[in-house]
C-alpha cells in the first residue's frame, strides 16, 4: 500500500462514518460562500513541534518540495497550500509562556508566565512564606523548585507565575461564542480549582491534559510533568476505546464538531485544541514507526531523520487531517476560519530546526519561529505567503477580529501588546501598515538546556530586521536576520551603538512592563571565585560601558 493510501485509510478509520475529501484546489475565496453567522473558530496548537518539522515550512525556508524531505506532515501541508502561512511569527521558548500569551494577547512577562513549571509544590500557597508585593499565592519559587546553585550565577532566578490570574481570556471576550477546550491547558497550577479551563470562560471541556509530559499509549493517560499518576481530568473513554492519545485527541474534536453541526448550527463556536503531540516522550504508533524506519534506509532526504520522532509527528499530523476532514464532511467550512500553530520550537533531544538555530528554551530563531497557519471562509487565498514579523499576543485580537466582536477594551488596556494581524490577510506586504507593531520583547528567565547554549537568563529584542540577545550574565549578541537567518554572524563588535541602544531599549522596557518579582535582581549569594558554567558575571553597568566605549 502506498503512503497516500495508507494515510487515507487511516483517516477514515479516525474520522468515523462519511467520506474523506480532499481540500486541495480551493479557490482564493476558500469555499466561495459568506453566511450571515459569525465565523466558528478552531485554533489548534501543537506541543514542541519546531519550524522545519512542518513539512510546508521546511520546504520554504530551505528552498525545497515536501517530497524531498525525510519528515511527512502531509495533511498540515495540503492545509498550508489552501491557506495564508505566516513565515515570521514568534512565541515564547516554553509552552506555558507562548499558551498564556495566545489567550490574554500580553506579553508573557507581564503575567510572570516565563517558565513551564515542572511542579507546584514550590508556590507560596504551599510554602506558606509570605507573597512579595505584585505576586501570586500561585507564583512558585523557581531557586527551590529546580534547585539551582546560588554561588555560580550573578543574578537570581525570578518568581514564576503558574496560573492565570485578574487577566481576560479569549473565550471571555468572544461574546456570543460557545467555547471548547480540549488537550494540555498548563496554565492553572495543576488544576487548581478558579484556574482550569472552565474557571477561565470555556464551557465545555472535552478533556483536560494539565501539564504535559504524557504517555501516548494506554488509558488513562499519565501525566509525568505534574508528578501525578494521571492526567488531571482526560474526560469519559471513547467508546470504542483509542489507545493513542493524538487519534484519542482527534476523535474527541471530531465528536465535538459532529455535535455543534447536528444540534447547534446556528450557534457559532471557538474551540481551542491544544494538542499533546509532540511533547516527549517520544512513543509512536507501530504502524507510523514500522514506515520511517524503512524510509531511514534510503538515503538523500533532507532535515532531520529521527524515525521515531518522525513518526510520532505523523501520527499527530494524521489526527489534524481527521479533524479538517471532518470540518469538509459537515459542510462546516464556509463558516469555520482554522488557524494552526506551535507553542515554541522542537526539542533538540530529537530534531533540529536547520537552518535556523536552537531549539526549545532558546531563543535564538530556532526557539521561538514557529509555523502560523491562517484559512478563513473569505479572507485568505490559497498559496499565499506573509514574511511580516508577529508574534503570539497577536492571536487574541485577531480572533476578536475575525469573530466581529467589540475589543475596545483590549486595544484602550496599556497592558496588552497585540495587535490584529487580519489586516495582513488580505495585505501581506504590509503596504498600507494597517499592522503597525515592528519591536517584539522576549524573555526567559529559567537556565537552558545544559550542552545546547551558554546563556543563563536571557532575554532579546527583535526591531525591525536586527535582534539583540542579552544574557543578564553581562553578555550581549547582535544579529540582522534578514541576512542571517542562523544567527551566525554576531555584529556586536561592528556596531555597539546599535547593540547599546537596543540593550537600553530592551532592559527598560522590561522593567517599565513587568513586576519586579517577575525579573532577575543582583544575587548576593554570587561567589565570582567558584563555578561559572555560564562564564563570567559581567555586571550591566559594566557591560554598558563596554559598548559605549567600543563605539
């Protein structure tokens, strides 16, 4: 059997009784009708799936065709062609970070959502010591958390939010929308009763995947990031059972969808997938692993060829294409505008983002550009291609855009970075700068990933074609990634003005935006004379001279 085939047959195995069309070929006004109904909403984000794991993508930035690629993502591929990729859209390094943006449209600082805590049992609630002013009960202590030496870094490790908390979410300002949520929520300290998807205005949730870190294969589903035997509330078993968490997660919406056809048809919805795949652990279906382990055997394809972790990314490709299926066989997309992302680059245990460079919990490119992808009943055109720099706090007014709703509250809140990219739907160019956002801040305050990278805290500031890195260590890189896409060629030394001038714009806007408790602060514990895995400790106002003096 052939992989076309074979992928057929899988699909309508998934999506349950009807015919499995194809979408391919849809003419520029997608299916060419307008309904009086606002749009329904699907949003579906993936979990550790990097740039140039997406076939559609990898083949973009590396001047390719999919078929020369050794990874297959063949259904987000025939979605890509019908639809508006974006080529320079950014989240955060971490999942919960990039989740807590999507859904309040703010930068993740100013949440305090930096970090993807591993657990809870760090937070003030269950320390008992007192909340620094401008925290949370919920905020955690990351130096007790992951244990961190004191003495071999010259700043501290911030607080870290681990639930939403006094913000607006995306099902809270689509008025008029039923709202759904299915999959890795992580962003309510373990399923803590007043942060879970129902406390933050979903009304339906299929089932619910707190923090990551799950087994793909058995019910129930473990949940190893949250230190719990099981996931927080996977919802009923499917009857017949699926034993495969990404087919598990593409019946439930299949389900769901068939409901919202069959009984509420005129009721638009949002509903939010937050997909597991493909967060490790790395476990594929056999079937899925059985293929790219003969595919290993033939050599000349390009990217990375892990077998099992191309597998895993096929199997969760495979429950995408039975969810847009199934949208085709309801004769719901006239009405349904679908946008696909990830949450932050792949991991490098098992892929590598090439050309760009780093991987998750960097934020070098290959960190935090992720794949967008936009279909919207009369708004975008099959094929077409924006290289606009976005980011993720764009999504939440986007969506308020499309639905046709009333945001003026979010663009009169100071607070709130988004903007709504819809203008760039039908100007990709940006010619009449509809779209006016050029400066996108980051920042990560967790270590890295020992053996990937040599900064410690870190945070960068992409404005217009450059991006400076600045390791809070005393370190800083300059890069123009219009010309250097892999952030090679550091130009610190050719140009600290500029490096200096970003450094200042950077470090103030932080600590103009975001609370303190949330930012790293001189460590008086620092014991220059002991061990310095991430070099010296350059203290800033020392750095800074550095740079004027080398201007």
């Amino acid at each position: 059997m052939d992989r076309r085939a074979f992928l057929k047959n899988s699909l309508v195995v998934l999506a349950g009784a009807g015919s499995v069309s194809s979408l391919a070929g849809c003419s520029g006004e997608f299916y060419g009708r307008k309904k009086s109904k606002k749009p329904n909403i699907v949003l579906i984000m993936v979990d550790d799936v990097g740039y140039s794991d997406i076939g559609s993508f990898a083949a973009h930035i590396n001047n390719t065709t999919t078929d020369k690629l050794y990874y297959e993502t063949p259904r987000i591929d025939e979605f890509s062609r019908q639809s508006t990729m974006f080529t320079q859209f950014y989240v955060c390094t971490v999942c919960a970070p990039t989740r807590a943006s999507l859904l309040t449209g703010k930068m993740n600082n100013r949440m305090g959502m930096w970090d993807a805590y591993a657990n809870v049992k760090t937070t003030y609630e269950k320390t008992g010591k007192p909340v620094p002013p401008g925290g949370h009960i919920l905020d955690n202590q990351p130096w007790l958390e992951y244990k961190y030496s004191h003495t071999d870094r010259g700043v501290s490790i911030p607080d870290a939010a681990t639930a939403l908390h006094d913000v607006k979410t995306i099902p809270q300002g689509l008025t008029g929308y039923q709202s759904a949520f299915i999959g890795k929520w992580h962003q309510g300290s373990h399923n803590h009763v007043g942060y879970r998807p129902q406390d933050q205005g979903f009304k339906q949730v299929l089932a619910y995947y707190d923090g990551g870190g799950s087994h793909y294969h058995n019910w129930p589903f473990r949940q190893d990031a949250g230190s719990q035997k099981y996931w927080d509330d996977p919802g009923p078993k499917l009857e017949p059972v699926i034993n495969y968490v990404s087919d598990d997660v593409g019946q439930r919406v299949c389900n769901y969808l068939t409901d919202r056809s069959s009984n509420h048809p005129d009721e638009p919805f949002f509903l939010y997938v937050a997909h597991p795949a493909c967060h490790g652990p790395i476990q594929p279906r056999t079937d899925d692993l059985k293929y790219f382990n003969a595919k290993t055997k033939n050599k000349g394809f390009l990217g990375h060829n892990d077998p099992k972790y191309a597998a895993l990314l096929y199997g969760m490709d495979r429950s995408i294409g039975a969810i847009l299926d199934k949208i085709d066989e309801l004769q719901m997309g006239d009405d349904t505008a679908v946008i696909f992302l990830s949450d932050n680059g792949g991991h490098l245990g098992w892929t590598k983002a090439t050309p760009l460079r780093g991987g998750k919990s960097m934020l070098y490119e290959g960190g935090v550009r992720v794949p967008l992808v936009i279909r919207h009943p009369s708004l975008t055109t099959a094929g077409d291609k924006c290289d606009i720099p976005a980011d993720v706090s764009d999504i939440y007014p986007t969506l308020m855009d499309i639905a046709g709703v009333d945001y003026s509250d979010y663009k009169a809140d100071a607070t709130t970075d988004g903007q709504s990219i819809k203008p760039l739907l039908e100007d990709l160019a940006n010619k009449k700068k509809k779209y006016t956002r050029d400066e996108f801040y980051q920042f990560y305050g967790k270590m890295g990933y020992k053996g990937y990278h040599n900064f410690a805290t870190w945070a960068t500031l992409r404005k217009g074609d450059y991006k400076l890195h600045y390791d809070y260590h005393g370190k800083v890189e300059l890069y123009n990634i219009a010309e250097d896409i892999g952030e090679q060629n550091d130009l610190t030394e050719l140009n600290p003005g500029l490096a200096y001038d970003m450094l200042i714009q950077l470090t103030d806007w932080l600590k103009a935006n975001c609370n303190e408790t949330y930012l790293p602060k001189p460590n008086p514990k620092f014991n220059p004379n002991g061990p310095l895995p991430f070099g010296p400790y350059v203290p800033f106002e020392q750095l800074k001279s550095s740079l004027i003096n080398g201007k």
